[in-house]
C-alpha cells in the first residue's frame, strides 16, 4: 500500500514538473527558434514559404499551444511506460492460464511464487488473493462463507490499490483533448481581428496582407488540432488497455473464488 502511494504521489509530481517545463520550453521555442531572425525580412515579414515565421506571426497563444503539446506527449510516453510496466512479463493471457491450472491442481504455493515472478499489476491483485486464501484455507474457526468474504475484500482492496496507478494523469490527457482546439480557435479568432483591423486601417484593399494576416491566425488552430489529436489518440489508447487489465484482474479474483468454492 505504501508503495502505491509514493508512486502515485511521483506520478503527480512528474506531471506538475512537466507542465511548467513544457511551458517554459514552449516559450523558449517560440521566441528562440520561431522567432529567430533568418525566418523573417528586413520588414520583419515572414519569408515567403517559412512556415516557422508563419507560426511566430501567430501571436502569444502559439507558446501556449506548442506547451500543451510537449505535456501531452510527455505525459503519452510516461503512461505507456507505465502501463507496459503495469502488465508485468510475459502474455496475461498465458499468465492467466497458468495460474488456473495451478489452483486448480492446489498448487497455491507456486500460483504465489509464479506472481511474484511476473511482477505486473494483475499479478499483485493475484498474489493477494492468493496469499488471504492461503491464510483462511486452514482456519477451522472461519465457515466458508467468511472465508469467501474475506477473499473476496482482499481482492477488492488490491485491485482498488491497483487501478488508480494505471489511470493517473489520464485527466491531463482528457483535458488536453477538450481545450487544444478551443485554445487554438482563440489564437485565431484574436489574429483575425489583427488582420481585419490592420486591414481597415490601411485605407485600401490589401490581399496580400490580408492572406498574410489569415494564415498566421490559422496556425494556432493548426497547433491546437494536432495537440487534441494527440490527446484523443492517447487516451483512448490507454484507456483500452487499462480496461484490459481491469478485465483480467476481475476474471482471476473470480478463478480464486470458484477454486474456494470447488475446495469446500
């Protein structure tokens, strides 16, 4: 339990960590590398075809956005390796399987050692369960019910100890997914109020100035639809996976529950 708290207070810090650092490199990048000199023309006018001076021209929004999506991938590559992690060694079907036969035989001993060998989530939630039906099988003072009450909550503290590791910092990607293109739509309503205005003021029609202007407020909602995209993608990809899990860890508490049962 204490082991899954400090990973979780790590996962938190990770994440508070990499957003400042995302903003910090996403200004960095845009006033360094965006803005640099060789992107722009004695006027300060984007060079035709550089889309870096392009982006510049897409105003204070566009650090914003180039921050959410450094904290998106980030936070993509840090749950992929988690969840990797999370699944232990090996198939968790064959796992699956093999622990069956195991308990199925009576082999409880092996079952354990056979979980901590494969070291994931699914086999943490197992070992607990088997370790309590370890306990409770010889307890002559417990009738089978209570044995299989208190099998059962063993079970379902483990996988509640469990679950909230696999799915932290999935709100961060969630949320990265709703607001990047309504940040980026926002960069380019702002730059197309620039545009129009410059426009009016010029006293005549200037399309070329004008396409100009356009292009440069187009870039935040670009940014901003890549970066929801990325979030989407991932979320949903972890979240598929976790679900996995959830189904595997539900369907071996139930194979120790049924080899109670078949014990007597």
């Amino acid at each position: 339990m204490a082991n899954q708290k400090l990973t979780s207070n790590l996962s938190r810090f990770f994440a508070g960590t990499v957003i400042v650092l995302a903003i910090v490199i996403g200004h960095l990048i845009f006033y360094l590398v965006l803005g640099d000199k060789a992107n722009f023309d004695a006027e300060g006018h984007p060079k035709p075809g550089n889309i870096l001076g392009i982006m510049y021209k897409g105003g204070f929004i566009v650090p914003i956005l180039i921050a959410l999506l450094i904290t998106v991938i980030t936070i993509g590559i840090e749950r992929f390796i988690t969840i990797q992690r999370a699944k232990g060694k090996g198939s968790l079907d064959l796992f699956v399987k093999k622990i069956k036969g195991m308990l199925a035989s009576g082999q409880i001993d092996s079952a354990i050692a056979e979980c901590n060998n494969q070291k994931g989530s699914l086999a943490n939630v197992m070992r607990c369960g088997l370790e309590r039906y370890k306990t409770v099988h010889n307890d002559n003072s417990m009738d089978k019910e209570a044995k299989e009450a208190a099998i059962q909550k063993e079970l379902e503290e483990a996988t509640a100890l469990e679950l909230p590791m696999l799915s932290q910092n999935l709100p961060i990607l969630s949320t990265a997914a709703s607001i990047g293109t309504l940040i980026g739509l926002i960069g380019t309503v702002f730059g197309m109020i620039r545009a129009f205005a410059a426009l009016a003021t010029a006293g005549q029609p200037d399309t070329a100035a004008l396409a100009t202007g356009i292009s440069e407020a187009l870039v935040n909602t670009a940014v901003g639809i890549v970066a929801s995209t990325f979030a989407i993608i991932f979320y949903n990809v972890f979240s598929t996976k976790i679900d996995s899990l959830t189904y595997s860890m539900d369907e071996a508490g139930f194979s120790i529950m049924q080899t109670l049962k078949s014990k007597g």
